[in-house]
C-alpha cells in the first residue's frame, strides 16, 4: 500500500508530463475526455469549445464535466479552481465574473502552473493568477472565494476530506462549490 506521499508524487509527475503533451495524447489517455463511449453516458466528453472564455491552449482535454455551467458565477465574484491544469476553467470563470472578478487557480504541478500562467498573459488578463499548491492545504486566505469549481481533480487527492473541510475555510460565509468528478 503506497503513502498519500507516494500517492502524490506519482500524479505530480503523471500530471507534469501531461501538461507537456498535446491535447490529442492526453484525451487518448485514462485521465483525458475521450475514453468512455459517448453512446449511453456521455459525461467525461462535455464540450467547452462554445463556452464564452474557452481557450484552446488551455484545454488539456482532461476535465469529465462542466463545473462552471453549474456554478452560479456572478460579475465580481472571486472564484478559485481547484486542480486548475492550464487554466481552462478559470478563463471560463472569468468570462462570468468578469473583469471586476478575480479568479484564482491552484495546481500543485509546476509545469501546469507555468503553463497557465504563458495562457492568461497571453490572452492579457490581470484579474487571473494561478498559484503552485496542495489543495489539501489550499495557499489562499480564509474566507475569500464567493465560489469555488473543481474539475475532475478530487478523485486524485488521497485525503478528501481535508480538501473538503478546506473548501469550507476558504469560502466566505454563503460561499459555494461546484465540482465536477468521476465517482465510481
């Protein structure tokens, strides 16, 4: 049986990897959209591409669902997505909250952090950064998000609970979350 530790360290490089490949390999991959039949359940191959926000080159093809559709996001909002890759969902959240949001991404994988981070200076938005962190221990200040996504990253966290239990902290009282996750 492998540690949370050791569990850890194998998606961070798993995840490091994936964030140099092309959209293309990682759909094809476990962990990409592609790899379920689409004849009866249709959840892991939803489309962004017509989302306000959508940006191609943050589309590592990874997500199993639509978080922010279901978020309620409002202009102004200070949104935090957990497991934020290259930056997909944040630019979508932007696109919501827009300009007078802040929109705060989180990946413990520093070749995903960089990734985003080229993404949204090349798309010039000031109101998106993307910090390098554990969401078990999310690196943002209590009380913070008036809403927070997730997409398809819990499943890979070994301690649910504390990423839970720091949802709540970060969150501002009548704050909420959105995540999209495989299950079973």
């Amino acid at each position: 049986m492998q540690t949370e530790q050791e569990l850890k360290e194998i998606v961070r490089q798993k995840y490091s990897e994936i964030a140099l490949q092309e959209k293309e390999t990682n759909a094809a991959s476990c962990c990409g959209s592609t790899c379920c039949s689409t004849e009866v359940y249709n959840i892991m191959s939803d489309d962004y591409t017509q989302l306000n926000g959508y940006n191609p080159d943050a589309d590592l093809g990874l997500g199993c669902g639509l978080p922010t559709q279901f978020a309620k996001i409002k202009k102004g909002n200070t949104v935090i997505d957990l497991g934020s890759g290259a930056g997909n969902d944040c630019f979508i959240a932007r696109a919501e909250a827009g300009e007078e949001g802040k929109i705060i991404g989180i990946d413990f994988t520093l070749a995903m952090i960089d990734k985003a981070r080229a993404n949204a200076e090349k798309l010039g938005y000031n109101n998106v950064e993307f910090r390098q962190g554990d969401i078990e221990n999310i690196p943002v200040t209590a009380n913070t998000a008036d809403v927070i996504v997730s997409n398809c990253v819990l499943n890979l966290v070994p301690n649910k609970d504390a990423v839970i239990k720091d949802i709540y902290r970060v969150l501002k009282p009548g704050g909420h979350f959105s995540i999209s996750d495989v299950v079973l």
